[in-house]
C-alpha cells in the first residue's frame, strides 16, 4: 500500500482567515503556489486557490484589498491522514469534486496532498504528472 505521507507536500502555506485576497495573491505570487490552506487558530477553516479569489472575489466585484479569506473560503474541507492508502484519497478528490486534500494528524494540519501528487505516483507517464513534476514557469 502507498500512503499519503510518501507524496504530500509539506511545503505549506497557511493564512489566517481575516487577511485580505490580496494579501493571498501576492503570497501565491511569491510562493509559485496556487492556493492557500485558511486557518482559523491552529484548525483548518478551508482553503482557497487562485482560481476561487479569480471567480468569488473579482469576478464578484468584491474589494480585494478589504475582503477576506473567510468570505470566499471552501468549506467542508475533507481531510485525510498521512496513513492513508493514496487510492482512498484519490476516492475521495473523485468523490468530493476537490483536487486538494489537506493532511492532517493528530489535528495537526502536516501537508497538503494534491491531484497532481497522486498522478506523479499513480500514472508518471501522463500529461498531469509532467506537468506537476516540472518547476513552476511563472
């Protein structure tokens, strides 16, 4: 069995859920990632992606400068454990409709596992495993 833990990533970035889509941006600008793992305290309250301050900030019309995170955050976050066999996770990225799994233990938020991760693992010839195992071009 191959465990999340084996293809996570633990480079993380968390943002609190009172700072600005802004604020996001630019640490997603900075980091070359593409979302951020909201917290509320030391608990996982969501996350959100570029594409979600695209879709439910801007093309809202809502301030980024003044609104944020925990206005525009998905919620409901499934989670799994670093134990965890890949497939379940995959299971449930299918299940859900997500493409990121926050890894969690023992309520400690410990990486984030991604579609991409499991592509690299599952099918390393595909199109989505090149494309997550390349640097990032931007």
């Amino acid at each position: 069995m191959t465990t999340v833990g084996e293809f996570m990533t633990t480079r993380l970035v968390t943002m609190d859920g009172n700072e600005t889509l802004t604020a996001a941006a630019r640490e997603m600008r900075d980091s070359a990632i593409g979302d951020v793992v909201v917290t509320n305290g030391t608990d996982v309250a969501g996350i959100v992606t570029d594409r979600d301050i695209t879709v439910r900030g801007v093309a809202e019309e809502l301030d980024p400068n003044s609104t944020r995170l925990n206005q525009i955050t998905s919620r409901d976050v499934i989670t799994v454990s670093q134990y965890d066999d890949t497939v379940a996770a995959a299971d449930l990225m299918r299940t859900y409709a997500v493409r990121r799994l926050p890894v969690i233990d023992d309520g400690r938020l410990v990486g984030l596992i991604s579609m991409g991760d499991l592509a690299v693992e599952r099918e390393p010839q595909s199109v989505l495993a090149d494309i997550s195992a390349d640097d990032p071009n931007n």
